[in-house]
C-alpha cells in the first residue's frame, strides 16, 4: 500500500501512513503556465494497493479535478486497487436544484468520483439523500467522527448541554448527547442565503451550563453566530463549538472567538483549532 497526498491532506496522510507503515508520497502538483493542473505520481503504483488522501478544502473545485486526475492516472498506470480518501467530501450540500437550472452538484461530483474502487470520507453531509449509495455507483465507506467528539466532551467536560443547531445536526449532536448520557436540544433553523441564517433558542435552564453545540460542518460560522449570542444572553457558563469540517470561510473563526465561544474541529481539514485527529479512524477502515 502506498499513500498519496495532495495538497490539502499531507499532515494527515503522513499520519495515516505512519499507523499503516506504508510509504508516503506527495502527489506533485503544479499548474501549466496557462494554469491548467499538472499531476504526476513520483513512486511507482503498477500492481500496488493505491490511496490517495485528499480532502475537498481550501480549493475545493481544484481538489475536485486533483482527485479525478490522480485516481485515474493511478488506473490508467496499473494500480491493483485505488482508494480515495476524501476526510471532508465537498459539494455534499448542493443535494437538490433548489432553483430552476441549477447544477444538483453532489451527483455530479460522485459520477466522476466513481472512477474510483473505493471512496472513503468521514461524516458525510447527508441531508435529503440518506446514503452514499443514492449519489455513488462505486463502493463507499462512511466514518464518523463522533467516537473522537463524544470523548473529547467526556474528558473536558462534567456536565455538558449539547445543542445541534439545526435539524439536520441530530445525527452528531442527538447522538454524541445519547452516548455520553448528556442532556441534548436540537434547534431549528431557517436558512435565507449561504450567509444569513435565523435560529431560535427557545429552552430554558442553560443558565450556568457548560455548552457544547454540534455540528458537521462549520462554513461561515453563521449557523454557530446566532445560537452563541443567545445562550450567553441566557447565562451559559461556556459556549463550546465542535464541529467535524472547519471551513472557517470570511473570517470565521475570529468572529466564533469574539463571541466568546471556544472552537474545535477535527483534522479533515488542516486549521488552527484542528485538535480532534482522525488519523487512527481512517487507518482502521484501510
Ligand atoms: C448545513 O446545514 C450544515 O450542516 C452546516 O450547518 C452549515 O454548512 C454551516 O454553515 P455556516 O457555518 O456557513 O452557517
């Protein structure tokens, strides 16, 4: 087995490639001088067991075609088998046209990721699709994170209140609460624009508590912004946000931390607060 990494994901493949003593190798990428992408693979992989680690941030357009590029010159030279690791899979949430003419962009992202013998990521954003299967045809693998959070809350916590911010965030808050026996509220959200959200804390009885809000996925933070103000309007001791992908986009984090919140993610995505490390998850599915 060999270990490729693109751009986006050398910390962490070097990590996986050291749980699996397998060789690393650093795709190398470059740009043309018209900029178009320049991808070439600098150890062999002709009958080895290939993966290629890249997840879809920053760039995730690029990250896009990287992938496609790097799984199908690993084919076309003669890999025995070819995993692409996608810690954070992006374009997951463009799951319908939610205007007419609109690119439905996860089904299209699948089909090319589809050259591919296995495509593995962490916590999906499953929304109005319920499995991997409904976008790809090639085989899939869902990880999760929540394992690495739920301890993560143990260890640093004694009492924690954890709130999912929307609907869709049950899947890690309601079951990270459930299995370390924590209290939890799942709040609703009304979305108007990527950066104009409006949700309501209507509990009470956060007064003094210690809370931790979930969520997959943390862009422009708004979806964090409008729950923090509230709950500390309401006497929370501490506002905690996890999240498993930290995009942090306009100025994100800072804002987070101004508020007066504490920011974690995990490491799909390299950044400043990236202390939960998927390393071993992914090693383990390998
Ligand atoms: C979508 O519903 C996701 O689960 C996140 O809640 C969302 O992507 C967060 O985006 P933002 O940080 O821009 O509010």
């Amino acid at each position: 087995m060999i270990i490729f990494a693109g751009e986006n994901s050398q910390e962490l493949a070097k990590k996986i490639a050291r749980k699996k003593k397998a060789q690393y190798s650093a795709l190398r990428i470059r740009s043309f001088p018209d900029g178009e992408l320049y991808l070439r693979f600098m150890k062999e992989v002709k009958r080895k067991e290939v993966v290629i680690v890249q997840t879809f941030f920053p760039n995730p357009n690029k990250a896009l075609i990287v992938s496609y590029f790097a799984v199908k010159t690993a084919k076309e030279l003669g890999a025995k088998k070819v995993t692409l690791v996608a810690p954070y899979l992006g374009f997951m949430r463009q799951d319908k046209r939610f205007h007419k003419g609109e690119c439905q962009s996860n089904r299209i992202m699948a089909g090319l990721l589809d050259a591919a013998d296995r495509v593995i990521t962490l916590d999906p954003h499953l929304h109005r699709i319920a499995s991997m299967d409904e976008i790809f045809k090639t085989k899939t693998r869902k990880l999760s994170a929540n394992k690495l959070i739920e301890e993560y809350i143990k260890k640093n916590y004694k009492d924690p209140w954890v709130v999912g911010p929307d609907s869709e965030s049950y899947q890690w808050a309601r079951t990270i609460a459930e299995h370390i026996d924590a209290h939890a509220t799942i709040l609703r959200k009304k979305r108007y624009t990527s950066t104009k959200v409006r949700i309501l804390v209507k509990d009470k009885g956060f007064k003094g508590k210690d809370v931790v809000i979930v969520d997959d996925i943390i862009s422009t933070g708004h979806t964090m912004l409008e729950p923090i103000k509230q709950l500390k309007k309401m006497g929370a001791k501490s506002v905690t946000c996890i999240c498993i992908h930290g995009l942090f986009v306009h100025d994100a984090l800072k804002k987070l931390k101004k508020m007066g919140a504490k920011v974690v993610s995990t490491n799909t995505i390299e950044n400043p607060v990236s202390k939960i490390d998927v390393a071993g998850v992914i090693s383990e599915a390998l």
